[in-house]
C-alpha cells in the first residue's frame, strides 16, 4: 500500500492535469478551428477571384456577342445586299467612327471590299484569309486575335456571314478598340489590387486592370501560357517582376480568349499571420489563468479528501473533523457510521448469505456440474441425478453460446468471472442468471473446480426494461409537449428546475433557478398581477392548481405557458412544499385561436357556400344512392321545369326520363369507383320543354362517409344548348376565316394584333406565333406616311373603313392591298376589337397597269397603223392597175396587217413568237395538198413593233411566192429560219426566207409596194439590214436586225409557240424538271420510254468533240431503229411505214451552240397525202455543261 501510495499522485495533481487534459484539447480544437478559418479565408480569397475571372469571361463573351448581333445588323443592311459598296463605307464611317469602331467588309477569300480602318480612296487588300473562309463555309460568327490598324491601333473584329440568295457572298468584320473591355476589369476589380487580363488566343494581351496601355499587345509571362497550355485554373507562380503570385485563369466560351487574374502570395500570408498572433496571446493568458485556478481549487479540494482517505486507519474513530468541504465531511461522518454498523451486521450478513435464494453450483473444469443447491434445482427443474454430471453448455440458451469461455475463469490465481447467460429450463422457459464464478484451488494451490453463484434476474432485467422504456416514453413525452419540471421548498426556499424549464423559459442552466419576483418579471405585465393574486391564495389554502400566463422571454419571444400542480402543507396549515410541471401551450393556445376563427371562418363560409348554393348562374343537386333528390338549387329546378320542393325524395328520372338511359350509368360509375366524372356532355328534352332537345354539360362527384364509403352524387348542371349552337358557327366562321385566300387580322383595343389567319400567313408571310401581339403599324412601310394608328382609331370608334394602300411582307417587299376595317361587338354592344381583312390587289394593279398601257399603246399603234395604212394605200394605188386590182390587193395586205394584230391583241401585246408569226402570215397561200413548207428556230418574241413590220414582209413574200413564186408550183417548197447570230458588236437576230422548187425566177424590172417593204420599210422599222437574192432556183431573202426588236422577257420559255402540240410542252416541262434549278443541262441517261412523255418520233443525235456522228438511233413505235447517214440528209424516207424528216441544220446548230431549246414546224407532201409535223431539239450533256446529246421530239399529223 506504501509502495502504491508512493507511485500516487496527489488529488490536486490529478484536479491540475483534469483542467489540463480540458483546457489542452479546447486549445488543440480552437487553433484546429482557427486554421480552418483562416485558410477558408485565404480560399474564400482565391475563389472569390476566380468567380470574378470568370464573371470576366463572361462578360466577354456577352460583349462579343452584342457586337456580332450589330454585325449581323449591318450585314442585313440593303446596301450590302445590294452590293453597295460605297454608300456602305460612308454610312459605316458617320455612324460607327464615332464610337472609333471600324467595319471591314470581304469577300469569301479575303479580298477587301470595304475598309473604314483605311482612309478613303486608300487601296484594299487581303485580310486574315483562312479565318475568312471559315466563317464564309461554317456561317457562324468568328472573333479574331489582336491587330492593328495603320500600324497603331489595337482593335479586335468580330466577323459574320452575309447571307444573300440562301449562300454566304461576303463576310463582315465589326472592328473595335480593346478599351472597350477596360469598364469590365473596372466594374469587377475596382480598388483591390487584383491584377486581371484578358488574352487572345495566341497569348497576346488585349485588356489589363493595371496599366492597360503598356500591356496591350504583349506576350503573358511563360508561366501563365505555362498554366493555360495544362489547363490549370488555380496555380502559384512567379509573375513579371519576379514576385510570387496565385494565378487563376478562364477561358472564353464563345471567343476562346483566356482571362487570367493574379494576387500577390504576401497579401494572403498577411491574413493568416494576423490571426495567428491573436490566438497566441489569448491562448497563453487562458492558459495561465487556468493553471491557477486549478492550482488553487485543487488543494481547497485535496487536503479534505486525504482527511476522509484516513478514516478507516483510525481505530475507535467516533467523529469525523470538520473540513472547508461540505461534502466531505458529509461523507466522514456517513463513513464512520458505517464502519462500526459493519461490524455488528457482518453475523446477519453470514446468515443471509447461508440463506439466499441464490443458485449456487460448482462445476470441473470442463463445465460438468458437480454439484446444485436446492434453488438451482427447483430453478431448472431438474433432479440432482439428472442434473449431476451433464455440461452447463447444454442448458445455455443458444444466443449466450459465444459467453461459454467466459464461465470459466482462468487458471492463474484467485481469478473470477461475471456474466450473465439465459438458461433453458427443463420445462422451456429462458431465464436470466447474473452468474458470479470463482476457481477453487485444492491444497496444493492446482485448479480444482469452479464456484458458480447465479441469480435469477429475469423479472428485474424486464422491469428494467419497462422501466427504461417508461422513462424514455415520459422524457419524450415531457419533450415532446415542451414541458418541464420544479420544485419548490416554502422553509428554506431552496428550488430545483429540470433543464426543460430553463428552455421553456429561455434562460441559462448554468444562472440556476429563479426566485419568485425574477419570475414575476418574466410574466406579461397584462398577466402579472392575475399570476400573483392567484399565487397568494393559493399559497393560503394550498392543494392542486392549474393556470396559463404568457412569458416574455429575454430573447424577447413571447409563449404560453400552462402551469399545474399541487401546493402541499403543514400540520400548522403552513406550506411546506410546491411541485409542478409547466407546459409550453403556445401552439395549442395559437391552435385554439386559430380553431376558434376557423369556426367562424367556416360558419361565414358556409352562409357564403349556402347562398352561392342558390344563387349560382349554374345547376347544382345532391343525390343519395337511389339516386333521390336530396337538396337542389332553384336553376336546375328550373331546367327540369318543376319547383324545388318538388324534386326533394324524388328519383332524377321522374323529372327528366329522357336522360335515364344516357345518364344511370354514369351515375353508377361513380357510385362504384368513388372517382368523378368531369364535362360529361349529355342531351335530352324535359317535362316542361317536351319535344325541344337542349344541351346540358354536367360534373358528377362522389360524396363520401367519414369512412370513405360513398353515401351519394353531387351534381353540376349547366345548359350550354346556346354556347354549344355559338360554338359550331363559330366553328363555320372559324373554317371560312381559316379557308379564305383573303388575309383576315384581329386587333385589340389597345391596338395589338390577336389573330391571324393563314391567308395572313401567305400574304405578308409572318407565322402567326411572330405576328400575334404586334402593334398595327407593323406591316405599314416606313416611308409610305400613313399612319395606321389613324384608320384603326376610327374603325375602333365603330366607323366601318375601306381602302386601298401598300403594306410590307416579312421579306421587305411591299404589295397593294385592299383593307375593310370593322368593329367587333360583344353583347353588350362594346366594341371588343378591330376586324380587318386585307385581300391582294396585286394582280388588279397589273391588270389596271397593263389596261392603262394597252390603251396607251393602242393609240400609239392606232396613229401607226393608220399611217401605214395610208403609205400601203398609196403606194398600192400607185401600182394598181385599176380600182378592183387595188381593191383586192389593198385587202390583202389590211388583212396581213391585221393578223399581226391579232396575235399582238391574244398576247396582251407583250410580244408574238416567230413561229406563230410565220405561221399565220403563210397559212393563207399554201395549198394544203401540194405545198412543201418548213420553219425553225429558238423559242423568241418579237416586240409588237417588230411583229408588225416583219409580219407585213412576210405578207409581201407569201403574195408573191404565191404569184410568182414556189408557192405557184405544186413542187415548190418554203424554207424559213430563224436564229441569234454572235457578232462582235454583239447578238443579231436573223431571219432567211427561202424558196425551191418553183419557176425560174428573175430580177423584177418594176419595184412596186412590197419591193419597198421588204427591203426598206422593215429595215428602217427595225434599224437592221435586208439582202434580197433573185437566184434561179428561188427567192432568198435574209433580215438582221439588233436584240432590240425582241420583246422583253424573250426568254427561254417565252417563245416556245402556244399552239405548240401538247405532247412537245409535256417533253418541254420534262426536260424543265430534270434541268433543275441550278441550269445544269440534264444527262443523256433521263431519256427512258418507259417514264418520259409519248410522242410519235423520239430520235437521239449523240455528237462527238461537238459536231453531230453518223450514227442515228431512231425510236419509231417504240422499236429502235439504227441509220447510217449525214445530219444533212434526211432523217425519214419517203415511205409508207417510216418518214423522214429532213434534218433542219439551223436548229440543231442552234441548240448545240446556245445549250436551249429549239421549236421546227413543217408541212409536207407525201405521196400525195399532205402531213404536218412539229420538232423540238433539246440539248442534254454528260457533265452538265458541254453539248454531247440532242433529243429530237417529234409530233406528226398524217390527216393534215
């Protein structure tokens, strides 16, 4: 023991390292807490820079993105639509230079078209070609690096596609100056000492929050292209001057720029030395202060205690010595007492020992009892023989196996074990033993058998249990309804609290309970003297008291709290002791309030319910199971035509029979699932209206038992015969108003637009989603000076208004348009919008133009005509033989005339096709039977001019063929063709007119009317030349004259004759489709018989190295047929199963030369039997652009 009390320390040793092992941890945990602080502070200084980084970049990238939409703005400027350049770089200069902006405007290769970087007239060249051409084939947006314009000025370009015609034709560069981003790094950074920049992508800075001007253009240290090449966002470095830094950087999402910002490592080191100082000195004064105090408190304590500790060593001890210690003399004192009561107990102990209940049984060393006392026995159930001998580990439960070895104590020394096991009873049951086991040695000190005492502790162990579990229940339960237990002693006024009063009433555990005035205090002054009064009686009569009181908290919050208990007194009717529990009912309280207005809200409710019940514009009923009324209001009373007293215990169908069959089984729907049944739409007639079908739209909806169960239906009921009759007209008009060709618009009052048809799609081709809530003037052209705002006052003041004007499509182009406004009327009459339709007058004002011009060129042609008349009646006078002689000749020529008219007047006189024109002018003086005619050429249109001055030589010619001529003989033959010869001054149309066949022919002596027509009148007509060969074998006469006497739109199409056979125009369409838009001539391979358009002769010429071969392939009858011969000579024999067609060189050359259609009509004798035929030749090519095939359509009419 001295030995032990030697190693000992001292109590106040152990009270001094208690304060230590508190006081050393607290400090461990706070420096823990403050280097977390300061190093969340240093990365709260990190990161709040890098969200300012890339807040930049952000920035950034919404700043290069407003300059593109301006970018795309100008791009869609119609001077660069229309290519104009020069307007285009002075509008540029007067409204983006002064913003020191700059526009570089490029073709798709980088060629320069306009340059306001540049002074004007200075020249242009190639800028930044590759980036250039990525924008001009991805068509998206690009941001260039960093350049300089004239050498000097930092700028960066934002470069857009120009789309014209669905392609990119150019590219726009919107340049600006690299200040323009200096606001960004001021607005983030202002006066912190952050230093942030923004690069381009070759690392080049553009923009810097500290001096900007020196750094614009230079390369980021190697560290930073370091850091941005590995994508680092956060890292320490060495910036320009050498000094260490953390380094954050971002990169641009749209502009691929990177924004690095910087600090300074020493501005972070200074964060955490400050607060490291701090703590280091409030730490050590903690910590001495602590040390002393423990020190001090420490032998206040100890010096006691070592008083007690000698206690039992005093022999005959009788008292103990008071100490400075409450406790310890308290203790000294019970400790003495104690020791001479153990001595006179130890012989009642020995005896209780010898006659305890307890189980008390020795086991060997393998756990085979040896022995049991007579309550081990009665407890198992067992005999001694039974039991003797049979291991313990059979009777222990099998959840305790595990605890076997510890039965066993171990078998060095005076060693005992303590366990507790279930056993299993003979007869089943699991009893609970606290067993007690010790090694028993025999005289030589060898493990002999184990000593075994068990108690039987099952009932305590689940009293225990119950027990805990009641505690626990009530700590909750005190918890749960915020209650809290005192007491209170009236002698010594000595008060304990449990912690839950100290919450209750927001006050510190550690400040102790209050006295009685402190708590009078904290009670509202409105309940204070109440409590008191109540106090003071109380404390007269005592027994149990109930009462609530508001408390004002210190924190100030205000609750209810709910006190009960009992006052117990004393024999003299003094009070002796008050216990209590107090209750936080400030949610009942509030709840009881709120209940309490709840009642009144719902009893309000309820009136409300029950008068909107009756007076509701709807029908409304409840209904039992048996589909009884049981309450209906006075509409639905109405509907079914009978009062509401009427209907109550009645069944529905008795009232409206007709709907029995409709509506039973949706009533018994919702009887059987218990879900309802919404807009359930339903018709039928009533008593009181028999023979009317009404419309009534209905809502079924279960009424459920408190258990759930369905006890009824509620119904609602609204007559919608007139809204459903609205709604199909409605519907009608809605189908028109979608249907018509017109464009049918609605506005509202306030002047926006709320419907748009898809008429008004078509015409002004806005989608309704881009039209629907734009004001009226939207469509009004800018220029026009009609305000559209004026009609729409007028309409909306209920005038009806019609006019005509111009409005403005989607596409800018502009088309005139009728427009009736009217207003639109509730039913109250209050005009609720502006109707107005639009219909396209577009073709009236071409009508109306085309009127206006065919007047005009009516007179001015009828001035013309008249004067050539007069000149023909001259000179026809002049030539005549006598009055009948110019009688019939004057006819002639005025009926030549006329038919040149006449196919002006057919064509709106926009122009006549040659072929036509040839035509009509021959078909008077061949004989249907004998004469040989041929005519081609290209599809063109001669302007009415022209038409009649080359119509009346054509006149000329046929009357004197037909006199003199091949049209005098059976055999003769007329050969006319036309082409567009290339010249060095340019086109020239070219007209021959060639005879054979007919009588010699010479040289006229006399020169008459038409000698001068056709040589003189019609060139000077035409401004062109006219060359008349009077050969032997026949007349030829040739005209050329410019491109001017073709009419406008003399186009591919145009001259194609109307009276061309239908089998050529659906060959023609044919030969459109596969050309395609593109103007690629299609290739030979489209020529199948089996697809393409029927005619009667389809013959393909294939050429090489441009000139027509010797092979023919000639489909006749759908049977090829292979000919040998030259493409001068014929193409059909003169047979009764194949004609031939004499090859028309003229036409072939054409259409091999010009890449275009070429039309050829002939009439031809055959063996007697006259036949007309049409031609068309059209080009097609292997590779789209050179002439390798011609296709020849061929149409024959043997009955001519």
């Amino acid at each position: 023991m001295r030995r032990e009390d030697r190693r000992a320390w001292p109590l106040w040793a152990h009270l001094l390292m208690l304060c230590l092992a508190i006081l050393v941890p607290g400090i461990a945990l706070v420096t823990l807490a403050l280097w977390n602080l300061l190093s969340a502070e240093r990365s709260g200084t990190v990161m709040r820079l890098q969200q300012a980084v890339e807040h930049i970049s952000d920035s950034v990238d919404r700043e290069l993105i407003g300059i593109a939409r301006i970018g795309e703005s100008l791009a869609a400027s119609p001077l660069v639509q229309e290519a104009n350049f020069s307007a285009f770089d002075l509008t540029a200069r007067q409204f983006l230079g002064l913003q020191g902006w700059f526009v570089i405007l490029s073709d798709p290769s980088g060629q320069e078209l306009v340059n306001t970087t540049l002074p004007v007239g200075a020249a242009l060249s190639t800028s930044d070609p590759q980036r250039i051409r990525e924008v001009a084939e991805t068509g998206q947006a690009s941001i260039s690096d960093l350049f300089y314009a004239q050498g000097k000025v930092a700028l960066i370009g934002v470069s857009v596609p120009v789309i014209s015609g669905g392609r990119t034709a150019s590219v726009l560069t919107v340049a600006v100056p690299t200040e323009i981003f200096t606001p960004l790094l001021d607005q983030n950074v202002g006066d912190l000492s952050w230093v942030v920049t923004i690069a381009d992508r070759q690392g080049r800075i553009i923009a810097r929050s500290h001096q900007h001007a020196e750094s614009v253009g230079k390369i980021l240290p190697e560290a930073a292209l370091e850091q941005i090449k590995w994508g680092s966002a956060v890292r320490k470095g060495i910036d320009e001057a050498g000094t260490e830094v953390v380094r954050i950087i971002s990169r641009s999402a749209f502009a691929g720029w990177t924004v690095t910002a910087s600090i300074e490592g020493a501005q972070l080191a200074a964060i955490s030395r400050q607060g490291w100082v701090t703590f280091a000195l409030i730490a050590a004064a903690l910590s001495c202060l602590s040390i002393a105090l423990a020190y001090y408190f420490a032998r206040r304590i100890s010096e006691p205690i070592q008083l007690l500790a000698s206690v039992p060593l005093r022999e005959h001890s009788e008292r103990f010595p008071e100490t400075g210690l409450a406790e310890a003399n308290q203790v000294g004192a019970a400790l003495v007492k104690s020791l001479k009561e153990i001595e006179a107990s130890k012989e009642r102990y020995r005896t209780l020992v010898e006659a305890a209940h307890d189980i008390i049984y020795t086991t060997d060393l393998e756990g085979r009892f040896l022995s049991c006392n007579a309550a081990g026995l009665e407890a198992l159930g067992y005999s001694s023989e039974e039991l003797l001998g049979q291991p313990i580990a059979s009777l222990v439960a099998g959840a305790y196996q595990e605890k076997l070895d510890e039965l066993t104590p171990t078998r060095d020394g005076d060693a005992r074990s303590h366990i507790e096991i279930g056993v299993i009873a003979r007869s089943g049951e699991e009893r609970i033993w606290d067993v007690s086991s010790r090694l028993l040695h025999d005289g030589e000190g060898r493990p002999e058998r184990i000593l075994s005492i068990a108690r039987d502790v099952t009932e305590r162990r689940r009293a225990e249990e119950a027990l805990r579990a009641n505690e626990e229940r009530l700590r909750l339960a005190l918890a749960g309804i915020g209650a809290g237990v005192w007491e209170y002693y009236f002698d010594t006024d000595a008060r304990t609290w449990s912690p839950e009063m100290y919450e209750l009433y927001g006050l510190k555990e550690e400040d102790g309970p209050p006295g009685r005035e402190e708590i009078l205090e904290l009670i509202h002054p409105d309940d204070r003297e109440r409590i008191r009064a109540g106090a003071e009686e109380l404390i007269k009569k005592g027994g149990p008291f109930s009462a609530e009181f508001r408390v004002c908290r210190p924190d100030g919050q205000v609750v209810w709290i709910n006190s009960r208990g009992v006052i117990e007194m004393g024999p003299d009717d003094r009070p002796l002791k008050a216990r209590g529990i107090d209750q936080n009912v400030t949610a009942t309280r509030l709840a009881r309030q709120h209940r309490e207005e709840l009642l009144r809200t719902t009893a309000q409710q309820l009136n409300e319910l029950r008068s909107l019940y009756n007076s509701a514009p709807i029908g409304l009923a409840l209904v039992d199971r048996e589909f009884r009324f049981q309450r209906i209001n006075k509409v639905l009373a109405d509907y079914n035509g009978f009062p509401v007293q009427a209907h109550l215990g009645k069944p529905v169908w008795e009232f409206v029979p007709d709907l029995r069959a409709k509506a039973e089984p949706l009533f018994r729907e919702v009887l059987e699932t218990g879900e309802p049944r919404a807009a359930v739409e339903i018709s039928g007639e009533t008593k009181a209206q028999p023979g009317v079908q009404r419309i009534w739209m209905m809502q079924l909806y279960p009424l459920k038992s408190a258990d759930g169960s369905v006890t009824g239906i509620g119904i609602i009921c609204e007559d919608v015969t007139e809204r459903k009759t609205a709604e199909i007209e409605q519907a009608h008009l809605a189908a028109i108003v979608d249907s018509s060709m017109d464009a049918i618009v609605s506005w509202t009052p306030d002047g926006k637009i709320r419907s748009w048809n898809p008429g008004a799609e078509r015409m002004f081709g806005y989608t309704a989603e881009e039209a629907i809530g734009q004001q009226v003037g939207f469509l009004v052209p800018p220029d026009l000076g009609e305000t559209a705002g004026g009609f729409f006052e007028r309409a909306k003041a209920g005038e009806r208004i019609s006019m005509e004007t111009v409005r403005r499509r989607k596409d800018g182009t502009l088309i005139p348009v009728s427009v009736s406004a009217s207003p639109m009327r509730d039913a109250e009459g209050h005009i609720v919008a502006v109707s107005v339709i639009f219909r396209d007058i577009s073709e009236q004002k071409r009508r109306e133009e085309h009127t206006r011009f065919i007047m005009r060129e009516l007179s001015h042609r009828s001035k013309n005509l008249l004067a050539v008349i007069q000149a023909m009646a001259r000179q026809t006078a002049r030539t005549s033989r006598d009055l009948a002689d110019f009688q019939d000749r004057f006819t002639a020529r005025v009926r030549g005339l006329a038919q040149s008219h006449d196919l002006l007047v057919k064509r709106d006189w926009r122009g006549v096709p040659v072929a036509e024109l040839v035509r009509s002018h021959l078909e008077p003086f061949i004989d249907r039977t004998e004469h040989d005619l041929t005519l081609s050429g290209p599809g063109l249109l001669l302007n009415p001019e022209a038409a009649q001055n080359v119509g009346l030589a054509l006149h000329e010619l046929a009357t004197n063929a037909s006199k003199h001529g091949a049209l005098s003989n059976p055999r003769g033959r007329v050969d006319i063709r036309w082409s567009l010869d290339q010249r060095q001054d340019g086109p020239r149309f070219r007209i021959v007119w060639r005879e054979s066949g007919g009588p010699e022919v010479h040289e006229p002596v006399r020169r008459g009317f038409g000698d001068t027509v056709i040589r003189a009148m019609v060139a000077r007509a035409l401004d062109g030349e006219t060359k008349v060969e009077w050969k032997p074998e026949g007349l030829v006469w040739t005209l050329e004259a410019p491109t001017s006497c073709l009419a406008p739109g003399s186009s591919l199409s145009a001259g194609i004759g109307e009276g061309m056979a239908d089998n050529l125009q659906a060959i023609y369409r044919w030969w459109l489709v596969h050309r395609g838009k593109a103007g690629m001539l299609p290739p030979p391979e489209i020529v199948d018989l089996d697809t393409m358009p029927k005619v009667d002769r389809t013959v393909l010429m294939s050429l090489k190295n441009g000139t027509s071969t010797q092979s023919w392939v000639l489909n006749t009858d759908r049977e090829p047929l292979q000919l040998q011969g030259s493409d001068e000579g014929e193409l059909l024999t003169r047979s009764e199963n194949e004609l031939m067609l004499r090859c028309v060189d003229g036409c072939v050359e054409y259409a091999r030369k010009a890449h275009m259609p070429c039309y050829g009509w002939a009439r031809v004798n055959l063996d007697g039997r006259p036949v007309e035929f049409e031609r068309l030749v059209l080009p097609l090519s292997e590779d789209g652009e050179r002439v390798t095939h011609l296709l020849n359509a061929v149409v024959i009419d043997k009955a001519a």
